[in-house]
C-alpha cells in the first residue's frame, strides 16, 4: 500500500491511477488496523488495482473533501470516478465482488 500524506497527493492518486482502492482510517482505529490486512490480502489477487493508504491524523480536511464520515472508509476509482463507497462495517466478501466486477470491465 502506498500512503497518502495529504489532500493534493490523494487528489492526484485518484486522477491518475486507473484502477485504485484508498483505504482511510486513523492508527488508533482498531477495527481500521485489523480491516487493513484483510484489504491488502484481497487486493493482491488483483493485479490492476492499486491499493493506497490514507492516515487522516496527516491530513483531516481529507475526510472534508471527500465526504468521509465514518472510519474505516474505502474508495475505489477507476479512470478518476468513483464506483465503490464503502465504510464502518466491511463486507469483505461484498467489496471483493465488486472489485471483481470493476476489474473484469478494465
């Protein structure tokens, strides 16, 4: 995973990564530190998707802009929009299946 320091880096990541999954939460989130090993876990069995780590305690007008309410969050874009909006309690099965959709499409 790669981390996202601040709101312009992630602006960036996400004009510029084809596929991207951004995974947002903060250090003392136990249920964000446990989910994070599952995420990267799963995305390894996709080869296009990028995986990026956002620490909102680095940059928290993150959570302003991009609507995030609740932790832990995940975002996936594909060619700068956004397909998947998932946060608070993950499905991991739920999101793989959509990220299989969105894989199979690019």
């Amino acid at each position: 995973m790669i981390e996202i320091k601040s709101k312009e880096e992630l602006d960036k990541a996400v004009k510029d990564t084809p596929f991207g999954l951004f995974y947002v939460t903060r250090p003392m989130c136990g249920v964000g530190t446990d989910v994070k090993q599952k995420v990267i876990e799963m995305a390894a069995d996709y080869p296009k998707l990028e995986t990026f780590y956002i620490n909102l305690e680095n940059d928290e007008t993150i959570a302003g802009q991009y609507s995030i309410f609740t932790i832990p969050a995940i975002l996936v874009y594909a060619g700068g929009k956004e397909y998947i909006r998932e946060a608070r309690f993950l499905s991991m099965d739920e999101l793989e299946t959509k990220i299989s959709r969105i894989s199979d499409l690019i």
